[in-house]
C-alpha cells in the first residue's frame, strides 16, 4: 500500500509542475493535485513510523523533494534526521528558485523555513 501511495505522490507532484498559472483549468488542477498530495501524506501517517520512513524517500526524488518537505513538517511528528533533511531540501529549493530569477518563490521558500525553524526550535 506504501509503494502505491508513493507512486501516486511522485505523480501528482510530476503533474503538478506543469501549471500554467495563466489557465483556470491548470491552476483548479493543481489545486486538487496539492490537495491530494496532501492526503496521500496524512494516508502515510496514519499507516505508523515504518510507512513514513519509507514515504520519506521521496525527498530525493525531484520535482516532489521539496512539496514533500512541505508536507511532512507540515503534517507528521518527524525524527530529527528526517526533519533536517526536510529543511535541507526546502533551502535547496530556495536557491533553485533565486538560481531561476524565480524570486517570489524563492522569498516564500525562505519565509516558510524561518516560520517553521523557530517553530521547530
């Protein structure tokens, strides 16, 4: 059941990186993928540690790595390897986005990991 809902998240994810944020139906797309996305995560915890672990190996999968970090701190009572892996991840996308010229993501990215590292702490 694990590898199902890991299947179905790296394709949502995949799915979801093509928004066209210029189209109605893209973005009402997206929206109903990111919620999904979502409830595959809270599916994943609710199946105990063992299935987040594995779950957790999505985090080196692009381009869900850092919707997967989201989600999971976000969510789920993480170890503290998975956690800084989490934000490792989030600081990746970060500066992928800077690299890009994509600084209106670049700026959230940043706001969310400060928000959840003081959090955290």
């Amino acid at each position: 059941m694990i590898d199902e809902l890991i299947s179905e998240y790296l394709a949502s994810a995949e799915a979801a990186a093509t928004v066209d944020y210029s189209d109605k139906k893209s973005v009402r797309r997206f929206n109903a993928l990111s919620d999904r996305m979502r409830a595959i995560v809270h599916e994943v915890m609710t199946l105990g540690q063992a299935a987040i672990r594995h779950f957790s190996s999505v985090l080196d999968t692009e381009p869900a790595a850092a919707w997967a970090a989201h989600h999971l701190v976000e969510m789920v009572d993480l170890d503290s390897s998975t956690l800084s892996k989490c934000f490792e991840r989030v600081e990746q996308a970060r500066v992928q986005a800077e690299v890009k010229g994509e600084m209106a993501n670049a700026t959230g990215e940043e706001m969310w990991l400060k928000e959840w590292l003081e959090r955290k702490s």
